[in-house]
C-alpha cells in the first residue's frame, strides 16, 4: 500500500514539475479587449476592474466543481467505511 501510494506521489510530482517547467508567455486578452480595457481604465472607468473579476471568475469555476466533487466522493467512501466497521 505505502509504495502505491510513493508511486502516484511520484508521478504527480513529476507531472508538477514538468507543466511548472515548459510554460511560455501567452496573452491572455485579444489585443482588441486589452486595449478597450486599458482605454477605459485611463479615463476613469472600471470596466476593466470587470474583466479582470470575470476572468477570476471563470478560472475559479473547474477548481470548485472539482473540489465539490471530490468532497462528495470522499464523504461517500468515509460513510462506505463507518458502515463496514459497524
């Protein structure tokens, strides 16, 4: 069990590393939207402000469903094995 475990630890560690690894620089925005938010936040404007919360938005969104699921998944499996000790 222990080196199962030492196994997947491994590989995840090696799957960090090289995704950590092999970034390049990406823009993020099409120059057409970094520019109408640079524009508007220049004159005074929070539409950029806007942008930039929905693009957290959306980032934060897999990492909470995944999240979710994983702590439906995990409460199952604790409920799974209470039953089996009782």
């Amino acid at each position: 069990m222990k080196t199962r475990i030492t196994k997947y630890l491994s590989i995840l560690a090696l799957a960090f590393t090289l995704s950590i690894g092999t970034t390049t620089p990406v823009e993020a925005q099409c120059p057409m939207c970094r520019i109408s938010a640079e524009s508007n936040l220049k004159n005074g404007g929070t539409a950029g402000r806007g942008l930039n919360n929905g693009i957290l938005f959306m980032l934060a969104m897999p990492y909470l469903v995944v999240g979710a699921l994983g702590f439906v998944w995990w409460r199952s499996k604790r409920r799974d094995e209470d039953e089996e000790l009782a």
